[in-house]
C-alpha cells in the first residue's frame, strides 16, 4: 500500500479550479476595509486573491513545508502569515473568515467560529458535514455541533463542488456555506454543549437535576431540545 504523505493525513485537498475559486471570492464579497482570517494557506490559491481583495489577511498554516513554500511565493504587504494551528489560538479582531477546510478540522472551526465576533463565515466543507449543521431536534444527524451551528449562525448553502476540482481529489463530496454570526458563546459553554451530547438519549430534566439546575423540560431527551434549550442549560451547568 502507498505511503500516504503529510498532506494527504492532514486532510488537505487543493483547490485546483479557478471558476470555483471565483465563486468562493464573490460568495465572500470582501471589501477593501475589511479583514479577512484564513484557515489553511495550501497552496495560495485563495490566499493571494484575498489579498488583492481585502484590507488585511491573516493566514494560518499548520504544515511546516506549506508555510515555507507561502513565504517564499506569496509576496503581499497586507498579508500575514502564522504557522500555527489557527483553531488553539485565540486571533481575535477579522470581519470574515474564508477557508478551503481540511475535513478533518471542520468540527474544530465551527466551535472555534461560534466563541468568536466577527460578520460572516465563508467555509467549503465536506457535504456530510453541512447535513449535521443544518440537523434539527430529533433528527439522527443531530449533534453538539448542530445545536452551537443552529444558535450561533444563519446558515446558507451556496453551492456543491465537485471531487475533480481538488488535487487530489478527496473521496468525498464538498459543499460551500455561508455561516452569519447571530450569537457567540464562550469555550466552556461550547464544552458543556458537548458534555450534554454525551447523554443525548436521557430525559433533559433528569440531567439537568443531576446538575444542580432547575429547569423543567417535560418528557423530552436532551436530543430533542431546541438549540436554546441546550444553550441555556449549557451555560447554567456548574464547572
């Protein structure tokens, strides 16, 4: 069996397809005075193009030899770039965050998007991914990140992209979405959204009674709470 190399454990498909690469651009509508947070150089495909595009950019890279390359190749003033896993960090002040994500960090993004202010989200991910987004109570797909989605964003699909516009191509559909911020939330109540996921099928009044907090729920699960309901007794569980 072939050695699979750094970049292919990582996640990392290129973008190869410049009118993909123009429809992302127009999705983002950046202006001149505004900033823009990039996860993931790659290859600087839509780095540089947000660099022509925005008042600043800033990019993260966590591949060692991917940053060196961007170094050397992406020669911008308003461009700068950090080697560095971008969703461990805490960069604070962007107006729109752009990304071609490794499918592996999209979990990571979304919940380090829903602790941060900011406009908007323009983010390809994989298409299973948006499905578990955009999953109501109830339904199997349904999820902590459903629940932190659903209360911190307006989601909007924009458009599928095919598996033969990366090199190499993933094994996986992808999809483009735009994410508005309507709410953020801190880290520990992202954390505790996830602990109450652990219990998904018990009776919501139960666990929030086992922790200390009055709030009745009736008969449903905690996988049948609306994104508030699981917010607010979230952010009322004791650390």
């Amino acid at each position: 069996m072939p050695r699979r190399t750094k970049t292919q454990a990582l996640g990392q498909h290129f973008l190869a397809d410049l009118r993909v690469l123009a429809k992302i651009l127009d999705a983002s509508a950046i202006g001149r005075h505004e900033t823009v947070c990039e996860a993931g150089t790659g290859n600087g495909i839509l780095t540089k193009e947000l660099c022509r595009r925005a008042k600043s950019v800033v990019s993260y890279e966590v591949d060692r030899a991917l940053y060196a390359v961007a170094k050397t190749t992406l020669a911008f003033s308003n461009l700068e770039l950090v080697n560095a896993d971008l969703f461990k960090r805490d960069e604070q002040s962007f107006d729109v965050f752009v990304s071609n994500l490794p499918y592996s960090k999209s979990r990571d993004a979304f919940e380090w998007l829903a602790t941060r202010e900011f406009d908007r989200a323009i983010v390809m991910v994989q298409k299973e991914f948006v499905e578990k987004l955009l999953a109501k109570p109830g339904d199997p797909n349904y999820r902590a990140i459903s629940a932190i989605a659903s209360y911190c964003f307006d989601i909007e699909k924009l458009f599928d992209v095919e598996k033969e516009c990366f090199n190499p191509p993933p094994l996986v559909e992808s999809t483009v979405i735009r994410a508005t911020l309507k709410h953020s939330m801190t880290r520990e109540t992202v954390k505790n959204v996830n602990r109450l996921f652990s219990q998904r099928n018990k009776r919501a009044s139960t666990v929030a009674a086992k922790l200390g907090i009055r709030m009745d729920f009736g008969d449903k699960r905690v996988d049948q709470l609306v994104p508030a309901q699981i917010v607010a007794l979230a952010a009322g569980m004791v650390k």
